[in-house]
C-alpha cells in the first residue's frame, strides 16, 4: 500500500512496530488473531483535548477489554513524554511514539489546518482488517463511543 492512499474501511490495516512508553517494541501484528484492536492517532500529550480523549479511553478500558480489544495510542511524542502522560493521568494502555509520524503518514492520518497532527481512529478485527475509521478534532470523547458501538456489533 502506497504512503499516499489512505487507509479505508474494509482494508488489511498495514502493520508497524513501535516503541511503547515502558521501552518495549510493539507491533500491530502481535494482536492478530487473538484480539481487536483500537488504534487513535492524538496529536499530543498532556494538551486539553488529547488528555480528554486518552481520559475517555482510560474511563472505558475496563470494557474494551471485557469485549477482547486492546486500546493503543499513537503520537510523534517521545517515550519519556508517553511515560508522564500515562503515570499523570492513570492511562492503563500502550501509547507508542510515532517520532517522525511515519505510522501515521503510512495510515494516511489527515493535519488539520496543514500543521495540526489529526484524531483518527481505527477499529482493527482480529483478522487486521480495519472495520470503521472515525476524524474528529474537536469530539474527543466520540472515539470511544463510536470505537465501542464498532466492536459490540462485530
């Protein structure tokens, strides 16, 4: 898949293998087959609609979980910078540092503005194939409202 054509639903979500905030590499296709996975995109750390919407992951994790998916986090911020946010705010998900937002030219994930990094997020099936896609800058909290709605119908 080409770095110039986004990412839709229906297609094999490309994989990629980042560093985590406890220093581990972690891959997408560590969770194929064994669980869904929720990927957001944020553009940063510790600001008011990112600490919102990684509160809000935070505050459904729980469920996510009893439904068998896993929530991950993704931005250019520095593993130190993840580290914080997580112990800061209580986050019990991996949040992967996206230095160079290579994973996120690679999903085709939108600027806004031509400078902001977007919110994106993808719902991914056991079998890696992204099931719904929701872009919203400014309603941080229908992330994880439409992520949810996805994976109790799938």
């Amino acid at each position: 898949m080409a770095n110039n054509q986004p990412v839709k639903v229906g297609d094999k979500a490309p994989d990629f293998t980042l560093t985590a905030q406890n220093g581990n590499s972690v891959s997408l296709s560590d969770f194929l087959g064994k669980q869904s996975v929720v990927v957001y995109f944020y553009p940063k750390d510790d600001t008011p609609g990112c600490t919102a919407e990684s509160c809000a992951f935070r505050d459904s994790y729980e469920v996510f979980k009893d439904i068998g998916a896993e929530v991950i986090g993704i931005s250019g911020d520095s593993t130190d910078s993840h580290r914080q946010f997580a112990a800061k705010h209580r986050l019990p998900f991996i949040l992967l540092s996206d230095t160079g937002n290579k994973v996120r030219q690679l999903y085709g994930v939108p600027t806004t503005l031509f400078i902001l990094p977007g919110r994106v997020t993808y719902i991914i099936d056991k079998e890696g194939i992204v099931r719904n896609i929701f872009d919203s800058m400014l309603d941080f909290k229908a992330h994880v409202q439409e992520a949810l709605k996805t994976l109790k119908v799938a």
